[in-house]
C-alpha cells in the first residue's frame, strides 16, 4: 500500500453472467483484462464466504468464516471440468441479467450442484478434492457436519440441537457423521470446486499485475459453525446462547445505536491460546488475498456491548481489547501483514495509537468530505494523509451520483462548488468525484464500478440497518464502453497511478 495506484470495488456477485448472479468464471476474467486495460492495480471485493436468505444475503452475515459462497461458483466452469454437461445449465431458473434474484438463483444453483455432485461420485478417487479435504480439515470438517446437521434440523437454532450435539460430545458427533456422509461429502465437493475456482482466478489477477483486496468482518454470527465449533471463545451461557452481544453506542446518526446481536469473543480464552483461531483466520484469508480490511476495526482496540435480550444499544459498556498483543502476535505469524483499518465513524485516541504504531493505513471517503466543518474536515482531500485508503464511496453509502441528487443539502453542495470551483450538474459529479481522489497524494485510491458509471441510487449495493433488496445490483458487459475505459485509464495515467 506504499506505492501509488488505484483499484476498482466490485463484488463477485455483480459481475455480469447468464447465471443470475456473478460469478468466477469467464465473466471474472473479462473484468480483470477490463481492469488491466485501464491500469487498476487493485481488485476490491466483499468477503467470500456463504450468504444466507435468513440474514438478508449478507456476505457479512456468513454461517462460516473459512468457507466459500458456493452461489459464486462457475457453473461455465464446472462444464469444463467435466461435473456438468453443457445441456445442464441451460433454461434454468434464476438466469437472467438484472439485479440478483437470490431465491431463483438458490434453485437453480441446488438443481446443478446435485447433478454435478452425482456426476463427481463416479470418478475415481480424486487426488486434488483428497488433498483440498486434508489440507482444510481444521474448519472444513466441521463445516461439513454443521451444515449437514442444518438440514437436519431445519429452522431450528444449533442450541436447539439435541444437547449432546449441541455441546459437541464426541460420540454423538462420531454417529452424526457415519449418518450424514453423503450430505457432508457434497458439501466438501463444492467447497473444493469453489477454491479451486477462486485459486485460478486469484493467479491470473496476479500475473496481470492485479491485488485482490478483501474483507474480514470483525464478528461472527451466533448461528455460525464457528460458534458451535468454538463457544469457548464467546461469551455464551450454560445453553450456548450469547450473554453479550455486539453494537455501536448511539451517536450523530442514531438516538439508539445500532444493536448487531453478533456474540462477542472472550478475548481471555484467545490470549489463552495464542489467539490461535484468529491466526488461523487470517492465514486462510492471506490465502486467498494480497490485502486485507479489517471491517469495523475500532473493535479490536474497544468494543460496545450489550446485554442479551435488550431490544437497542442504548444501555451498553465499552470494553477494552487486547488490540496490542492480537496485532503482535499475528505479526510474529505473518511479518508483513497487509492489513487495512476500516476506521470510519467516531474514532478515539486510542485506535488511532494502535493504527499509528503498527503502521496501518485507515479509510477516508470523499461523500463526508463537505460538511460544515471545512476546510479543516479529515476527509477532505488537502487533509487525506498518504498512508491511506481514499473511496469516493464505499458499498454501505449511496452512489456518488445518488447522494449528490437525494442526499446532499443545499448547503453542502454549495461548499462543493466553492471547493471544486464551479457548479457541476449532477450527470458529471461522479467524474470530478473521482478527478479529486485521483489527484489526492493518498497513495490507494478506490473507486466503486458504480461511482466510474455515473449510476445513480438504482446502483446502491447495500443500505445499511435495511435486510430486504440489498446486495442484487449487478453489472451488465455492455456498460464497459470504450469511452468508460478511456476516462479511467486516462485518469489513472494523469495522475500517476498506473
């Protein structure tokens, strides 16, 4: 992150496909010749792992935080492997351009994977899917179990498992898994096309000079194989459910805050341990990406928390972590540890000493830049230090064009033309939005697909505290003009970033 360049935020959900949801196959390699071609030396994306119709389709909201989404999987692909036939993918459900139609895509999906799964039993023993298995057996075992005994068990929370499987007795875990083989052999199949898929596509982002930057959630969902697996390390009662849940106080924003209900860690038991499943996380993940963002970073250094059971955050406590020894112990792992603070929002001291002392660029993003605290406001671009990442946006704001339409006051706009020097109509905001970031001396500058196509609110990809419409929009191959390509190669050229 020292040198200077650029990059593009679009999740492998949004990529165009016939499939009905982006995914990692011929499309992805389209997009990173696109990305070559306008000299983007970074590829940002959302975290990888599976979404779930009971979180919204979040892919912060994940059963698992090592398993891959298996709805990104190239069905192209798995036709090449030799799983599916070419008559197979044709006419089903959920294919269509457009915005994600996640139940339809769900079916379709299901339908291949039981074809390609039979297909994938009658080959020889394998010996790339038996090495993935053993390889990955630390999380993926349980991950098989966990979502084989999901459907076992269907709409029912783990903690209402039968005790001994809820609490892990090995007996009764040796039985489940003679009992679900099948269901959990299938699951390990698609795990290993998956990361086969991801692996050859991360390769051939490389080879053409390209980074692939990615997300770690701080939190994990309760109903996560990595709380079964783990309660140890949360704080959880007698009958596994949490007895602290996480959120942020209220502020500006919100009277009540915002309640997330995640279960937080018990960082004594990690410490304990040498914060082992931390560094196992973060290895998986350096896996599978040249940079890492720390989502919700502020919580490694202090967290809020909340008693289970209250319906706000209101009534919540600050508690301190062990942000020093986490980050030591992780650089004694891993020396060169390629990490990016997400530190958007009210910041203390205290994070930024830990930012400063481990050398951690933060996030500035360009839509706060105009409020009434200019010029001395930090997201300003004549005050955006270089050791930074600057967005014109990020996938919880509006679209620069949306927010310049609906959101921006008459008074904010107002400091935006005295800042840029002239009035601009709204069909080019997004243009000098990027200008300005390009220009800054912030050396990584990200720009989301949306904000390089002028889209307006039709293109938001996420509205935060909402758990219905978000994450659908997708792009579509005709909207990579060549006048699309020119500007932002041209942009990237001019102001040294390529």
């Amino acid at each position: 992150m020292k040198r200077r360049c650029s990059g593009i935020l679009l999740h492998i959900s949004s990529l165009p496909s016939a499939c009905g949801i982006g995914n990692l196959g011929p499309e992805a390699y389209r997009w990173a010749d696109f990305l070559a071609e306008t000299k983007q030396g970074i590829w940002q994306i959302l975290p990888l792992n599976p979404t779930d119709p009971a979180h919204g389709n979040s892919p912060y909201q994940s059963v698992s935080a090592f398993a891959g989404n298996p709805l990104l999987i190239s069905p192209e692909l798995m036709v090449r492997d030799g799983f599916l036939e070419q008559s197979d993918i044709e006419n089903l459900p959920g294919y269509q351009e457009g915005p994600v139609d996640y139940p339809a895509v769900i079916a379709g999906k299901e339908l291949l994977f039981r074809v390609a799964y039979e297909r994938f039993k009658q080959r020889e023993k394998m010996y790339g899917y038996e090495r993935f298995c053993a390889e990955n057996a630390s999380w993926l075992d349980d991950f098989a179990l966990f979502m084989a005994l999901k459907d076992c068990f269907p709409g029912r929370s783990w903690t209402e498992w039968p005790q001994e499987v809820r609490d892990r007795r090995p007996e009764a875990l040796e039985s489940r898994k003679e009992e679900l083989r099948d269901a959990r052999e299938r699951t390990k199949f698609l795990q290993y096309v998956f990361f086969e898929q991801w692996h050859s596509l991360k390769a051939y982002c490389n080879r053409r000079g390209i980074q692939l930057f990615g997300d770690i959630p701080l939190y994990v969902i309760h109903e996560s194989v990595d709380v079964w697996a783990n309660p140890e390390l949360f704080m959880l009662d007698e009958g596994r459910r949490p007895t602290l849940v996480a959120g942020v106080p209220p502020d500006y924003f919100s009277d009540t805050g915002q309640l997330w209900g995640n279960p937080v860690y018990r960082w004594d038991a990690l410490r304990e341990r040498g914060y082992g499943w931390w560094i196992q996380r973060v290895e998986h993940n350096l896996r599978l990406l040249d940079l890492l963002r720390v989502d919700h970073f502020r919580g490694l250094v202090g967290y809020w928390v909340v008693q289970a059971g209250e319906t706000n955050a209101v009534n919540g406590r600050w508690v301190e972590s062990p942000a020093e020894d986490l980050l030591n112990a992780l650089i004694r792992r891993f020396p060169r540890l390629p990490i990016i603070a997400e530190d958007l929002g009210v910041i203390t001291p205290d994070v930024r000493e830990i930012m400063h002392r481990f050398d951690l660029p933060g996030m500035k993003v360009l839509l706060f830049a105009f409020g009434w605290d200019l010029p001395t406001n930090p997201y300003i671009p004549h005050n955006v230090p270089k050791n930074c990442v600057l967005y014109t946006g990020t996938h919880d704001n509006n679209t620069a064009r949306g927010w310049f339409e609906r959101e921006a006051t008459p008074e904010i706009r107002e400091r935006l033309y005295r800042y840029l020097g002239r009035e601009v109509p709204a069909e080019d905001f997004h243009r000098e939005l990027i200008r300005l970031a390009m220009m800054s001396v912030a050396n990584t500058v990200i720009i989301p697909m949306q904000d390089v196509l002028g889209l307006g609110e039709e293109g938001r990809m996420n509205r935060p505290a909402t758990t219905e419409g978000n994450w659908r929009w997708r792009l579509s191959s005709e909207q990579l003009t060549p006048p699309i390509t020119a500007m932002l190669r041209d942009m990237t050229e001019l102001y040294g970033r390529a």
